[in-house]
C-alpha cells in the first residue's frame, strides 16, 4: 500500500507540471534540423500541437508533451524538434 500511494504522488506531481499552461498560444523557442526560431505555438491540454511560422504556414506536432515549459516532438514528416516556451 504505501509503494502505491508512493507512485501516485509521483505520477501526479509529473501530471501537475505537464499541466501547468492553459491551452492558448505562447511564444517559444522551436528548433527544427534548420534551425531555432522564435514562434508562437498552441498548446492543447499540456501538449504543443502546432507551430506557427511567420511565412503563414503551420506545422503540426505530435508527442510534444510539456513538463517545465519544454517539449520534445515530430512534425509531420517524422522530423525532431524541440520547444521552449517563453514564460
């Protein structure tokens, strides 16, 4: 029982990092194999899902679960990309 309660006290001190922004856009660092750029990104229920590039494009984000304002991800074509938010 106390292992138990041990593990739910971490799983949810990880859930309450992951979740502290609200879903909206927030600027952020994004670096691509390209480069960093600085670009507003959405974020949905603790997780980045698009980056907005300021060409007018966007690019679609799978995986990119926050904890600490940082996320790790794979665009579209299965390429990595890290984001910083700006806090």
């Amino acid at each position: 029982m106390k292992y138990l309660v041990l593990l739910l006290l971490v799983i949810s001190s990880f859930h309450a990092v992951a979740d502290d922004l609200d879903d909206g856009t927030y600027d952020a660092i994004v670096t691509t194999d390209s480069g960093s750029y600085t670009v507003p990104v959405e974020v949905e229920n603790g997780e980045v899902t698009h980056v907005e590039w300021p060409n007018g494009g966007n690019m679609s984000v799978r995986g990119a679960d926050l904890y600490d304002g940082s996320a790790s991800g794979y665009n579209s074509r299965g390429d990595s990309i890290e984001i910083e938010i700006d806090q």
